[in-house]
C-alpha cells in the first residue's frame, strides 16, 4: 500500500447517528418490501378463488403503490441525502418530477380509451365485457413446463 | 443579524460560490439522474398504456415463479430474492459513502467491495431468470395445433386458457409482454452493469489512494447516488411487473 491513512476522521456522536439512520431506513425499507410481498400473495390466493372480488384486488394493488412510494421516498431522502440538500435544490429536482402526475394520468387514460374502442368497434357497438379468464389456472392439465431447451 | 443572514440570501445567486450548495458534479449527477427516471417513466408508462388498452395480460404470479434448485412453484419468491439483495447493496453503499466522509480508507474499501458482490449478485439473478423464461418450453395451442413455446420478445405462451381436447391450453398472449419485460428489465440490468462497472473503478482508485490524496471522498458520493437511483427503478420495476 502506497498511500497511508494518516487523514483518518475521529468518530464522532454525529456520526454514530448517522449510521444509525442508515440502517433504520434498511429495515423501514426491508419491512416495507415484506409487506408489499405479503400483499403480492394475498392478490394471489385471492385470485385463485374463481368468482374474486375485483374491487378488493384493486384496493390492494393501490396499497401497494402507495407502499412503494414510501419506499421510493426513504431511497431518495436517506439513502441519496437529498433529505440534507437545501430548500431550493430539492425543489429544482422535485417539482420536474411532479410531470410524472400528469404523465401517469394522461397514458393510462388513453390505454384506457383505447381499450374501450377495442370492444365497441370504435364506437360502432355496444361494449362488450371481454371473458374473465386466469392466464393459467392451478392444476391445469398444460403445466407440463420444466422441459428445457438443451 | 437579520441583516446578516439577508445578505449572505441574497449573496447565494450573485456568483462566487454555489447557490445550492453542492458541486457542480453532484449537482449535474442529481439533473442525469432525474433525466435517467424520465427515460424509466417513459417506459413504464408505455408498459402501463398498452397493458391498459389489452383485454388480457399475462398473470405474472405464474410466469415468475421459477427458484433455483427447485421444482415447486413459488410465485414472487425469486425477485423477493433479487430485491432483497439489490437493497442490501445499497446500504453497503451509503455505508461506503459515509466512510469516505470520515476520510477511513480501509472501510471505504470494504463497503465498496460488498457493494459490487452485491451488483454481481443481481445480475446473476437476472441472468437465471431470463434463461428459464427464454428456454422454459411451454404448451400453446395455435391455429388448432399444440406447439411449445418459450417467452420471447416474439413469443408469449401465457395468454387465455381454452378447452382442447378435453383438456386446458394456453393461447399466445399479447406479444408486447415480452418485449417490455425484456426491454424494461434489460435497460434496467444494464443500468446495473454500468454501476458495478462504475463501482470497480472507484474501488481501484481508492485502493490506489487517489482520493486520499485528493482530500475528499466525493466521487463515492456520486458513484453512490447512481447507484441508490438503480435500486430507486427496481422499485418501481419490481411493483410494475411482478406485484400488480
């Protein structure tokens, strides 16, 4: 080793904190993400009960979002130190963000609207409620899937 | 003292120091990274459209449900794994970047070098999956006859399931399933091997004891923060394809 380490900082209280609140954000964020995985298999049993709510599947995806927001918040003000960054910046990096509302609102929308041309013809029809179906239902006779490639 | 502060406020913007009080470097960082999530949120956003604008989609919980040395079906378990690493990773990191403040050398190194196993890790978890779902052979009935397809960006085995031959098969699904899984996860990925690249090289520099010498540690900080934006879009990626 060439280089020395004479420039070594001495730990100080401050810093004793810090690290911390660093691990406090990894189990928030590590306690968030078991959440968010229960809920994901919650949908899955739910789903596997033929006539499910829909609504009910619905509500539990919009916890999920919410969840992750809360994630992407601590990742951003934590772990990325924009938490400790003064007023003006985080506004410079915050308020190009908020696009994402409109953003958001707007594609989903249009997916939407196209959607509900798709089962009416553009219009020229009644909506047709397309076939609930599952992508795969348990214990279907098709899942004989392990076969690779070789 | 009001004066005082007034003037240093109105001294912020008339040039000589930093009016947000970071470096050009951190600030510009900061700007690609926020055009980096709009590049992501572009993306996704189009995922999010086109899935909204199709009657059917895949159901994730049994395309990814694939763990390594087993045979059971275990939806969500493999990217739980992924996500849990990639989070670790990140602490590693911030640890890293708190150590470079206190100018310790030694644990710079040591945080840095998990950091990278941890990206490693990633990428090989990545790997595993995109090969079971492009080698994984599955039965799809087309035009009236079985075939066996894999998940490509051509191919989806995972549409609507239909009564053949007195017994369930699946249809194709809407192709753009694997292009977007692919493209999203992809781009992803290899936002994750620039970082661990970006990684190695700040390991070696600090090894070398360039920043010791240079008196600060700031190019872990940006190193970090790039890094901390990975995990932030495999959040996002994480709720987009595998949880809703």
């Amino acid at each position: 080793m060439s280089a020395e380490i004479t420039t070594q900082l001495p730990v100080t209280e401050a810093d004793v904190a810090h690290v911390k609140k660093i691990w406090k954000a990894f189990w928030v964020l590590l306690i968030l993400t078991i959440i968010e995985l229960a809920l994901g298999l919650t949908i899955y049993y739910i789903e596997m009960n033929p006539d499910y709510s829909d609504l009910l599947v619905l509500m539990i995806k919009g916890v999920i979002c919410i969840l992750t927001l809360a994630k992407a918040f601590y990742i951003i003000s934590i772990f990325m130190h924009l938490g400790d960054e003064i007023r003006t910046f985080i506004l410079t990096l915050a308020l190009p963000a908020t696009l994402f509302i409109w953003f958001i609102t707007a594609f989903i929308a249009d997916g939407a609207s196209f959607r509900n041309l798709r089962n009416t013809d553009g219009g020229s029809r009644t909506y047709i409620q397309p076939t609930e179906h599952h992508a795969v239902p348990l214990e279907a006779p098709a899942e004989k899937k392990e076969k690779k490639l070789d | 003292m009001e004066t005082a502060i007034a003037q240093t406020k109105t001294k912020l913007w008339a040039g000589g120091r930093s009016p947000f009080n970071v470096s050009y470097g951190k600030m510009m960082m900061w700007f690609f990274l926020m055009s980096d999530s709009f590049t992501f949120g572009a993306f996704l956003i189009s995922y999010g459209s086109i899935r909204f604008s199709l009657n059917n989609w895949v159901d994730h919980n049994y395309v990814f449900n694939e763990f390594p040395f087993t045979e059971a079906h275990l939806p969500l378990a493999f990217v739980s794994l992924m996500t849990f690493i990639l989070i670790f990773s990140s602490v590693t990191m911030v640890l890293g970047v708190h150590a470079g403040h206190k100018m310790n050398q030694k644990s710079v190194e040591k945080w840095l070098f998990l950091t990278i196993l941890g990206g490693l890790a990633f990428l090989g978890c990545q790997a595993y999956e995109w090969t079971g779902l492009i080698t994984g052979q599955h039965e799809v009935l087309v035009n009236g006859v079985i075939e066996h397809w894999g998940t490509t960006v051509s191919h989806n085995p995972w549409g609507p399931m239909v009564m053949h031959n007195g017994h369930l098969v699946a249809t194709p699904g809407p192709v753009a399933f694997g292009g977007y899984f692919f493209g999203i996860t992809g781009f992803h990925g290899f936002h994750v091997f620039t970082g661990v690249i970006v990684n190695i090289v700040m390991l070696i520099k600090t090894k070398r004891g360039d920043f010791a010498k240079r008196g600060h540690y700031e190019m872990i900080e940006k190193a970090g923060l790039y890094w901390h934006f990975v995990d932030l879009v495999w959040v996002f990626v994480f709720l987009c394809f595998y949880l809703i």
